[in-house]
C-alpha cells in the first residue's frame, strides 16, 4: 500500500514540478517578448530620429544656399519678415525681433566654418544614433531567440508531463 501511495506521489510531485517549470518559462518567454518589443519601438524611434536630423540637415543646406532670414529669437522664414522703412534691416512678424539674411554666398569665413562644424556635429550626433539602433536591434534578435528557446522548454516540459500522465 505504502509502495502504491509513493508511486502516485512520485507521479504527481514530478508532474507538478514539470508544469510548474513550463509555467515560469512562459512568463519568462512573455517578459522576453515584451523587452523585445520595447526595444523595436525604440530601433524606431533612434531611426527616426536620425532620420529627422539627416532631413534638417540637408534642408539647412539648401536654405543656406538660397539664402533665408533668421531673426535674434531662432525664427526662421523666408517671406515672413517684414522690412523696415528706409533699410535693409527687418523684424519678425512672429516677435518683433531683429532679423538678418542668412545667405552662403554672403557669410563670413568664419561663419561658414561655423555653419560647417555644426552640420559635421549633426551628422556626428545622426550617426551615432544610427549605431545605437543598429545595436538595439541585434538585442532584438537575440531577445527574439530567447524567447523561442523558453516556449521550447516550456513546450518540451509539457510534452513530458503529457506522456507520463499516459503511464
């Protein structure tokens, strides 16, 4: 009798132990998707910001070569300024504030320097953000094989319990 209660004991403790293992390596599969997923949104959101950058930069280029007024407060326009009687200076609409023409052809050596380092830094900083997506996506693939490597266990564990329920 006491050979019978241990046999089924035996075969319970084990069942248990094998669905028990499968249940965590499910919730350790699911965290692992979940990571996975946030590092997806954020391979996009790095993308996209370089993307937003490299597009700033070249539209920079082209209206420093068409030439575009800037005013002291950072607007920008093309057409929004308005002039001031009697001289070439003008003021934003937008605040009032003096504004001066932007234009390549007409920039100091100094200011061209100037423009250049910056859009070498953009370039730098869009790059950079390049190389930390490409980074995060690799965790992606190896969260990607985690997690299918979890369901197998799980899956295995599973498997085994259902056969020694058949014994």
């Amino acid at each position: 009798m006491i050979r019978f209660i241990a046999k089924i004991w035996a075969k319970l403790s084990y069942l248990w132990q094998l669905e028990f293992e499968s249940a965590k390596s499910d919730v350790n599969a699911n965290l692992a998707k979940r990571n996975t997923n946030e590092k997806r949104k954020l391979v996009d959101r790095l993308n996209k910001e370089a993307e937003d950058i490299e597009k700033r930069i070249a539209e920079m280029k082209l209206l420093e070569e068409q030439g575009y007024w800037l005013c002291d407060n950072g607007h920008e326009k093309g057409d929004a300024f308005a002039p001031i009687v009697g001289g070439e200076t003008r003021t934003c609409l937008e605040c009032n504030a003096p504004a001066k023409l932007v234009k390549r052809s007409e920039m100091t050596p100094q200011e061209q320097y100037e423009s250049d380092r910056e859009r070498h830094e953009a370039e730098k900083v869009a790059e950079s953000k390049r190389q930390q997506a490409k980074a995060e996506q690799e965790h992606v693939s190896g969260g990607e094989q985690t997690e299918k490597h979890l369901r197998g266990l799980a899956d295995n564990g599973r498997s085994v319990a259902d056969k020694i329920r058949a014994l």
